[in-house]
C-alpha cells in the first residue's frame, strides 16, 4: 500500500497523473446497457462516469470513438483522448483493474 502511494505522489510531481473518465456508452433499447448502469452504480468508482445514449445524445463522440455495439465504456484521459474501451458485460474486476492502471 505505502509503495502505491509513492508512485501516485512520483506521477503527481511529474504530472503523470491522469484525471481519468468513463463514457458509458448505451441505449434505452439494451438490456446489458441496463444491467451495465445498475453495476457500475453499485461500484464505489473514484472516476466519473458519463452516460451518453447514442441514439438521442451527442452524435459527435459516438462517432469520435467508433462506438459499434453497445455497452460500451470507454476509459479517456482529460484531453479525452481514449485510454481503453471495454465492450458488452464486464466483471467489476475488469473495470476496477482499469481504473486503478491509470488513476
């Protein structure tokens, strides 16, 4: 746990530190999509998560980041620039190993 804490002080000296979001990609339609948002509001995240419907929402990131299939999270940096993407059901773990790579 200490050596945790020294390198997110290291990356914070360094301004390697990520200030990381989720887009959660879904649709009203999608039964995973709301399975997905019942998890992930269960998940004690230290990240924001910002929920965008492709059919009735901004179009510009649905195309920014080739969202195809839907859930589908998508992990930016501050610039949103994409970090990684998961796509379909994910297991908490999944999420969380994310997360704690980058934040």
């Amino acid at each position: 746990m200490k050596d945790c804490f020294v390198v997110k002080y290291i990356m914070v000296i360094f301004n390697l530190y990520i200030n990381m979001k989720i887009f959660k990609f879904y649709a009203e339609w999608c039964g995973p999509c709301k399975a997905l948002t019942k998890q992930l509001d269960t998940m004690n995240l230290s990240v924001e998560v910002i929920p965008i419907d492709i059919e009735n929402d901004d179009k510009d990131l649905t195309t920014k980041f080739k969202i195809r299939s839907v859930p589908t999270l998508v992990f930016v940096d501050d610039n949103e620039n994409e970090l990684e993407r998961l796509t379909g059901s994910q297991s908490n773990s999944a999420i969380e190993n994310i997360i704690s790579k980058y934040a």
